[in-house]
C-alpha cells in the first residue's frame, strides 16, 4: 500500500505538467483565429486622394487691357472677393483690385506728358526763331549776290585786275548764298525730327495715360455669366483678399460648368506602371459617406510633379464620373480606388493568414488535429487578402493571427 501511494504521489506532478501544456496549448489556439480558403472575385487597386474639378469652366480673368506690354503693372492685389461657392449673374461683382498703383503710373505718365508738352512748345518757338534768322541771312546773301552781279556789269570799263576781283567777290557772294539756303534746309530738317520726336513721345504717352484710365475704369471685376464661384491659384496660392494677380498669374476665379465634373487625384511614381488609360475607379465623397460612386480613368499626365503637400513625385491623374444624381461641387474631397486587376475565380485568403519573407511565403493550415506549415505561391494582394495561386484549394483552413 505504502507503494502504491508512492507512485501515485510521484505521479501528480507529471499529471499537472501534461495538464498545463494541454491548457496552454488550447489557450494558444484560441489566440489564433481559423478561417476558411474561400474562392471568388479577387481585385487589385490602388487608394488615392483627389479632388473635384469641371473639365470645363469660364475663367474670370484681371482685365484684358493689364496684359498690355506698355503698361507697367506686373501685379495687383484683391481688395476684395466674394465667397467662393456664391451663386451670381452675368454682370454681378466679383472682385476689386487695388487702384494704387495704377493711380501712381498715372501721375508719372501725366508728368512725362507736361514735360513733353513743354518741350514741344520751346522746340516750336525755337524753329521760328532759328527759321527766321536763317531766312534773314538768306535774303542778306541774296541782295549781297545781286549787289556783286552789279558791280561786275560796272567792272567792264575798269582794268583787267579791277574786273578778275569783281568776279571773284560774285563768286563769294555766290557760295554764301548757297550755304545760307543749305543751312536753313538743315536747320529745319533738324527741327522738324525734333518736333517729330516730342509729338511721338507725346502720342505715345497719351495712349498709355488713355489705358491706364482704362484699366482703372475696369478694377471693378464683373462675372462674365451666370454660375458659382470658385477660386483660382494666384502666385502666392489659392486666391484670397490681400492675394495678387497679374498678367503671369491672370486668373482670379472661374465658373464651373458642373456638368462636366471629374476627379483630379495624383498617383504616386511606384504605383503609376499599374494603371491606365480606362481603368475603372470606385469613388467615395467625403460629403456623401453613404453613396458610392464610379468613373474611370481618362487621362494621365505625361511627366511627373510634386504631390501638392506631400515630398514625393506622383503623376496627375483625372478621372470621369459615371452619372450621378446628387449635386456635387468642385473641391470637394475624394476617395479614389483604382481597379487594377481583377479575377471572377481566385482563391483568397486574408493577408495576416500568411508568413514570411520576399522569397518564401507559407501559412499555417489545419490538417487533421494537426497544424502544418503550407508553402503558398502568390498573385497579387489588396488591402485585405492575399490571391493564391498554388499550395491551398478551396475550404482549407488556415490559422489567422488577429495581432497581424
């Protein structure tokens, strides 16, 4: 008896140990998570975040006579702007700009003109004076020709040396003469270019007084028609009161035509070999949580640029809406899938279900009581599940650890 009770008491311990692994071994189990192979239509996407645009729109412009290259206005700042999304009419203020420095560049061109106007006046004055001395030495080296003419036909009762300088006095005379109408002829000449020359800068300053009043005239931006407003990209961002436009950066806002909405999104450079031209895309708007909505892909940028607000390069993607039946917006917030691939009769298994690295993939799968390491070969994988191409069939079950 006393035996007995010996390998019965040395037997407890072994009785706990085979118990506690069988705990543990179950509560381990129940850790893990055993779900099922299941086939059926397996899709390939890409996630990205765009925005609502109108493919076709009216853009609200700074006057058409500030892009005139005699003026000197480069930029000018919006006093003020109504609300974008405002509902107007053709002819309704949209905006003003800053008169400043147009009122500025009208005072230098008025004081440019003053002073051209001045000169003209003593050029004027100048040829008179000029003119009418210079036809006074003519008419003086006229009379002294007819004078020495007179003294040649006097000469001929004289000697032979009395005669030679009566003729050689006419022949000075002669010269004078000539010389005086020749500088007469150059002295108007050279006062008519000047003249000109004031006239053309006077006509030109007149002219660009005339814009200038005309771009202040127009400072007062209307609507060209009947639609909502939404801001334009100034050069220092989307436009705002204080932004400044000009004729580099033109648009102030623009009338959407919202039958022509379509997603502007950018897709990342490691991603863009995936898509193309009329791939189809699930759209979610932030505005409408509860709808879905679909479009497909109708253009894709040629060169790459910077994702705006991000340090990385994508490439601008634009993608149509299929009809709708809700108001949309421009500007309003979109979630775009991308479909990429799509297969009617794959086998998927979720993505925490598989183990390992970029060269082995495995999963553990039930066989019997038993779990055993399965090897599995890959075909491409979403957000939730892996596509299997070989290693499972259809209902095998595998271990899923929900930590993954």
């Amino acid at each position: 008896m006393q035996i007995k009770k010996k390998y019965i008491i040395a037997g407890v311990p072994v009785m706990l140990l085979i118990l506690f692994l069988i705990v543990k071994s179950f509560l381990k189990e129940e850790e893990s998570v055993r779900v099922k192979v299941t086939r059926g239509t397996f899709e390939t996407y890409i996630t990205e975040i765009g925005e609502l645009k109108a493919q076709k729109s009216l853009d609200i412009l700074i006057p058409e006579v500030a892009f005139r290259r005699e003026l000197d206005i480069w930029q000018m700042k919006i006093l003020d702007i109504v609300e974008e999304g405002k509902i107007v009419q053709k002819g309704d203020h949209v905006a003003t700009l800053d008169p400043t420095d147009v009122v500025e560049q009208l005072r230098d061109v008025d004081a440019k003109l003053d002073d051209y106007y001045n000169r003209l006046e003593t050029a004027k004055l100048d040829s008179s004076l000029t003119l009418s001395a210079a036809r006074d030495a003519i008419q003086k080296a006229k009379d002294d020709v007819l004078d020495k003419e007179i003294k040649v036909e006097q000469s001929v009762y004289e000697s032979k040396a009395v005669q030679r300088q009566a003729k050689l006095e006419l022949e000075q005379a002669k010269r004078y003469y000539e010389r005086a109408k020749r500088d007469i002829e150059q002295s108007r000449r050279k006062l008519e270019v000047t003249i000109d020359r004031y006239n053309r800068k006077i006509q030109k300053y007149e002219k660009r007084k005339s814009l200038y009043m005309q771009l202040r005239s127009e400072l007062d931006i209307k609507s060209p028609a009947d639609g909502m407003i939404v801001y334009g990209m100034g050069y220092d961002g989307r436009i705002r009161v204080g932004s400044r436009v000009g004729r580099w950066a033109p648009l102030i806002a623009t009338l959407p035509d919202l039958s022509t909405l379509m997603s502007e999104t950018y897709v990342k450079e490691v991603n863009i070999a995936k898509i193309s031209l009329g791939n189809k895309v699930r759209i979610s708007i932030d505005a409408f949580p509860d709808q879905k909505f679909t479009g497909e892909i109708v253009k894709i940028a040629n060169i790459g640029q910077e994702i705006p607000g991000e340090y990385q390069n994508g490439f601008k993607v634009e993608v149509k809406l299929d009809p709708y039946h809700v108001e949309l917006l421009p500007g309003m917030t979109t979630t775009n899938e991308i479909i990429t691939g799509t297969w009617d009769d794959a086998l998927m298994v979720p993505k925490n279900a598989v183990i390992g690295n970029d060269s082995v993939k495995y999963v553990l799968k039930r066989s019997g009581l038993n779990t055993v390491k399965q090897e599995v070969e890959l075909g491409g994988e979403n957000e939730e599940f892996f596509r299997i191409t070989s290693g499972l069939n259809e209902g095998d079950e595998v271990i899923v650890d929900p930590k993954l």
